[in-house]
C-alpha cells in the first residue's frame, strides 16, 4: 500500500452507507479473494489506512469493490469509491461489470471528458497480455443474482439486431443512449446471475459482447475515439468469458480495424496475427477469411507489401473453401464477401494499387443486397470515387460521389461528415477545372454539411 496526502472521503462514504465496521468489511473481503482463488489477510487495520489515503495492491481493488456490492445489494465500482477510473489504464481490470457500469454512467451522464477522450495508441496493444483466466475467477466468484436462461439470451440478441439495424439506416448518433441504457441496466446486471449450464452462461456473455461492440461502434461512427476503444476493449473482455479463442479474437480484430482507420498502425500487425494465431483451427473457414483480410490491412498500412498481397490471397482462398455459417458475431459486419472485397480494396489502396482497388470496391457494392447496410454502402462508394480519381476519371469520380450523397442525407454519422467534406473539397478542385458536374456536386455536399450542423 502507498500513502496518499488526501483521505478517501467517496470510500468512507459507502462503507458508512453500507452500515459495516471496518473488521467485518475486511472479513468480507477475504471471503471474495477466497472464492476467486487468492488468499489475502486483509484486516480491519487495512481497510482503515484506505480510509484514510491508502491504496489497495493488485486486485484486491476489486475484491473490495464486490464486497461492497453484496453489502449494498447492488454495483458498488471502484469510480464510486474513489480507486479508480474508466481511463484506459482500467480498460482490462479485474471487473469488467464494473467498469461496464462506469461506462454507462458516462454515457448517460454526458461526461465530457468520456466523451471527448482521445484514442490511445498504448492501448492497442493490451489485449496482447491479457490475464483471462485471473479474471474469469473474480467474475464467478461474483455471481450472486437471480437464475439466467437461455430465453434471456436471446431476447439480448434479438435486440441487438434491431439496434444494429437501426445504426445501419440512421448512423451511430441514433439511439445511443438507449442502447447504452439497456447495455448497463439489463444486460450486466444479468451477467451476475446463477447460470444452469456453462454453455448458457458463455452464451449471455458473447450476447452481452456483442451489445458492447455494437456501443463501441457506435462511439466510433460518431468520432468519440476514446470512447469507442473503451467498449472495445470491455466487449472483448466479455467475449473471452464466452469463448477467446473465437469470439475474443473477433474483438481483437474490430480494435485492430480503429486503429487502422484512425492512421495509427502501430501493434495493428501483432494484435491481428494474434487474432489470427488464436482462433486457428477454432472458427469457420468464413471467419478466418475475414481475420486473415485484417492482417492483410495490418500489414499494407505497416508498409509490408509483400505480405500484404500474401494476405490477401489467404483471405480469399480461406472464403472460397467455406461455405459455413458465420457465428453471430461475425454475421454483424454483412455479407461476408462484401465485407472481404471492401477491406481488400481499402488494402490495395494503401498499396497505391488503384484499378484492383476499384475492382474490390465494385465487388463490395454489388455483394450487398440492396436496401442493406446503407451507410456502409455509401462508404464504400465514396472509396470507389477515390480510386477512380485516382486514375483521372473524374467525371466518373463526380458521379460515384453523387450517388454516395444519397445513402448519407439524415444518418447521424461523423464518418459520413468527413466524408462528405473530402467530397466538397475535391468538388472545389474540380470547379476550378471546369469538371462537369462539379458545380451541383459542390452545392449538394455544402447543403448536406449545413443541414447536420
């Protein structure tokens, strides 16, 4: 323990509300370690120099923070009593309900500075030693609530869907609160009740981090960069209680994809091979490809053609010799071949390699069904206007971002934004050239602009 100049006020507070004395608060704290594996001698005298500005070693934190909670009969987290944060130091910490609870609060409470937090680059990286199991422990030791059956599984996952659905159609800005809301007050507390099977209990996990993707998503369509990783990295902490060699390794991979999107390559390359190491042998052939694509998107933005086009050639090999049907969380990002051909594109032009950049990108478009997945339709039609500039067919280029125009009008999307500034400025260049087209180009994006300021 380490002496702090200030007392712990928020601590005392709850330990007061709790109506324990210091002795049977460290007893409490004893059994909890015990149940999770770990054998502590907490004493009344230890939980006294917290009090008064000490801090708790290692996990006993959150061996503190859960025997809080059973006092309190509901989530005590360690924000609440003074030990800790939802900064991305606490990202991977012993109780990832706790920290989903934080999150939520955040959220819902319109923190700034959650909201407003910046990427972390150091970040990338920390799934890469994650202590899974030590956390697996703290977690059933903590189950504490009523019985959790299958039904209630897939009610969570039912309503996922129509979430998700509705981002596609209305943008990341849409409904956030809501599905934040239902995130922390339906879905965690769930997560804290008695199982009948392990089957079931691996299954409201993957169902809950699946929601937390889709939250992290969400953050990430809307710019809030720091936010978005945060639920990444809490989803991927949930998807390893269901099943880290798959599920885990699809979480690593949408991390993998911010960063890349984000400019920020740095430990993209070994956190996806690690997706890609883990989940060898364990998931679908369709699966594999769409991890083996994100290593090739790793590896082009590391400046590693080579193994790149390598990449490349697997994912689509890998593609082509599964016929299988994905796992749910895999399902969420579409046609699996869409999504191969509109990251293979993405890939190619990192590489400079426009045409087969533009093949990839008419591919995406076409293996999506009309009507589906607008936003990211409209997306990818930009980065088809892009590579075919690219290679000085600007009036075809005009056209393309005239179309994109239309799948963005009314979706509350930061992605859209940006894109659609990069149009205006490329239609401001074409002005000047005498493009045709240029000129109602140039008018429909600064109107769109307006309109969602």
């Amino acid at each position: 323990m380490t002496d702090s100049r200030n007392p712990n006020t928020a601590l005392a507070d709850v330990i007061a509300e709790a109506g324990c004395t210091y002795e049977s608060l460290a007893r409490e704290i004893r059994t909890v370690a015990a149940e999770a594996g770990t054998e502590l001698h907490t004493s009344r005298s230890a939980v006294h120099s917290w009090v008064t500005g000490g801090t708790p070693s290692g996990q006993t934190r959150a061996y503190l923070a859960e025997a809080l909670t059973r006092r309190m009969k509901r989530k005590v987290t360690l924000t609440e009593i003074g030990l800790g944060c939802a900064d991305i130091g606490e990202a991977l910490g012993a109780d990832p309900l706790a920290l989903a609870t934080d999150l939520g609060r955040f959220v819902m409470l319109r923190r700034r500075d959650f909201l407003n937090a910046a990427f972390a680059t150091a970040a990338v990286a920390l799934p890469l030693t994650y202590d899974h199991e030590a956390v697996a422990a703290t977690l059933k030791a903590a189950e504490r609530g009523g019985s959790i059956g299958a039904e209630e599984v897939t009610t969570v996952r039912q309503l996922t869907e129509t979430f998700r659905s509705v981002d596609d159609r209305l943008g990341g800005g849409h409904g956030l609160t809501t599905v934040t809301a239902y995130l922390t007050d339906t879905v965690i507390p769930m997560l804290e009740g008695h199982f009948g099977t392990e089957s079931v209990r691996q299954s409201a996990f993957g169902a809950a981090a699946t929601l937390a993707c889709l939250v992290g998503w969400k953050h990430h369509d809307l710019g809030r960069e720091g936010a978005a990783q945060r639920y990444y990295l809490l989803g991927f902490q949930l998807a390893c209680e269901s099943d880290p060699d798959g599920h885990g390794a699809w979480m690593m991979r949408a991390l993998t994809h911010q960063a890349l999107d984000l400019g920020h390559p740095t430990s993209c390359i070994g956190l996806a091979e690690e997706a890609l190491r883990r989940s060898s042998g364990k998931v679908d052939r369709q699966t594999e490809a769409l991890l083996r694509v994100t290593c090739a998107r790793a590896y082009g933005a590391g400046g590693e053609g080579e193994k790149a086009a390598a990449a490349l050639v697997s994912a689509e090999d890998a593609m082509l010799a599964g016929d299988d049907q994905v796992p749910s969380y895999a399902a969420a990002s579409g046609p699996v071949s869409a999504t191969i051909a509109s990251h293979t594109g993405k890939t190619l032009t990192e590489m400079k390699d426009h045409r087969a950049a533009e093949k990839h990108y008419r591919a995406a478009l076409k293996d999506r069904a009309p009507g589906t997945y607008q936003r990211v339709h409209g997306l990818t039609m930009v980065n088809l206007g892009k590579s075919v500039a690219a290679q000085h067919r600007h009036e075809e280029a005009v056209a393309l971002w005239n179309r994109s125009l239309d799948f963005m009008d009314g979706v509350a999307s930061d992605r859209n934004r940006k894109e659609i500034r990069s149009i205006q400025s490329a239609a401001a260049s074409y002005r000047q050239r005498r493009i045709p087209g240029a000129d109602t180009l140039s008018q429909r994006a600064t109107d769109l602009l307006r309109a969602d300021a």
